[in-house]
C-alpha cells in the first residue's frame, strides 16, 4: 500500500493512520483489517483527501469519516 494522505499529518502508511485514530476510529480500522480490505480502504480514504471536502481535512474530520461514512461505503457491516 503505498501513496501519501494529506491532513493536518501527513500520513504515509497504514501504520500511520492507525497511530493517530482515536478509539472508534480505530475500532473501524481493526475491523478492515480484520476483512482484509486494507488496500480498498486506503484508495477511498486517499479519494477523500484528494477534493471530498475541498480543502484537507483535519484528524478530526478524517476520524469522523472513517468512523461513521468508510464502513458505508465499503459495506463493511452489511453482512455482520
């Protein structure tokens, strides 16, 4: 998984966006990675730092996007 996310860090890694995800946030995470979906995940939340809001995001909005519209989007609970 490779490309740069732009908010007010600049995450590098998958790694990285783990490290800064607050507790739901990082609940969400788990459980990409727990379907191994990594790679999808990263191109969408890549998507969202390219334009979605027009300016780059603050962690707090990334968090609040990972943790109430990336499940929606990936279907993530659809089957649970």
């Amino acid at each position: 998984m490779g490309g740069v996310i732009e908010v007010t860090t600049r995450l590098y890694a998958w790694e990285d966006l783990k490290r800064i995800a607050c507790a739901d946030s990082y609940l969400v995470l788990e459980d990409i990675e727990e379907a191994n979906r990594e790679i999808e995940a990263w191109e969408i939340i890549k998507s969202y730092d390219k334009g979605y809001l027009g300016h780059i995001p603050k962690e707090t909005e990334l968090m609040q996007f990972i943790q109430f519209e990336l499940p929606e989007i990936m279907h993530l609970y659809d089957e649970k």
